[in-house]
C-alpha cells in the first residue's frame, strides 16, 4: 500500500503552494478571456497563438502541438476560419501544402488577449514587494523554460509592448 504524502513537508508544501498560484493565474486568463469577442475557448485561443508563432504551421502539426486528433484540429480551424480569425494558404511551390495564418482581425483578438491578461497580472504584481518581485520573475522565467524546453516563445505584437504572454 501507499504512504500517505505529509501535506506538511516540504515538496509536498511548495507543490500545494504552486496549485494555489496556478490556479489565480489560470483565473486571471479565463477572466480577461472572457470579455473578449468573440469568446473562444481556450483551445481555439492556443491555436491560435501557434499559429501566430509558428507562420508555416500546417493542420498536421497544429493538432500535435495541441495534441488533438487531425478531424478535431481541422473543426478547430474551421471555426476559427469562419470567425475571420485564421485563414488556409495554399504553397505556390507545393499545391498539396496548406499552411495555416492568423489573419489581421486574429492578430487583433490575440493582442487583445494579451493586453487584458498582461494588465491583470501587473496588478496582481503591484500588490508582490518590490524586493520579492524580481526574484519572481527570475523563478518564473526559470520554471517556463525548465517546463516547457524547446518551446518557441511568442514574438511581441508589431507596436506592443513585450509583456508577459504565458
């Protein structure tokens, strides 16, 4: 049988601690998600800001970044093409390749997204001591990179601020 983990030592504490930060952040992204329009769900929003990351991103390789079967990730671009926020290129050089791309009103919805989110946690970090603030975003920094290694990070909107995008 299994041990019961202590609630009380110190993996087990920081791991809870962790939950509880996660969760106000995820708090803060569904409520600035939430006022946008249109509103997507969150999915819809990932693939979006692939797509914005990755400029030759294909279906294919939309549903294995979101880890989604290739009927859902198409669906999901449907969607997204009907919303006038994605759009399906054609390669000239290769007529059997389609590339995906966030079109301008994409573009927009994204950064507003970021905008509403990135004033959201900046008031969240104004109530954080200065002192503590630093050491914060150096932890932050650290965990983004040693959790998602490999991971292309997304390029600031053309005339934005860079602010935090995660």
């Amino acid at each position: 049988m299994g041990r019961e983990p202590d609630p009380e030592s110190a993996p087990d504490l920081v791991g809870r601690q962790l939950v509880d930060a996660v969760e106000n952040l995820v708090s803060l992204w569904f409520s600035a998600v939430e006022e946008t329009s249109p509103r997507l769900p969150p999915r819809h929003i990932r693939a979006l800001r692939a797509v914005r990351r990755r400029p030759a991103l294909n279906v294919t390789a939309l549903a294995e970044h979101l880890r989604v079967g290739l009927p859902t990730a198409s669906r999901l671009c449907d969607r997204l093409e009907n919303a006038g926020l994605l759009r399906r290129c054609v390669d000239p050089g290769d007529r059997r390749e389609v590339h995906l791309e966030v079109t301008a009103q994409g573009r927009t919805f994204l950064a507003d997204v970021t905008d509403r989110l990135s004033l959201r946690l900046s008031t969240a970090l104004d109530r954080v001591p200065p002192a503590q603030r630093a050491p914060l975003e150096q932890a932050l920094r650290v965990f983004d990179e040693g959790a998602f290694p490999g991971a292309p990070k997304t390029a600031p909107e053309p005339g934005a601020d860079a602010g935090p995008e995660h």
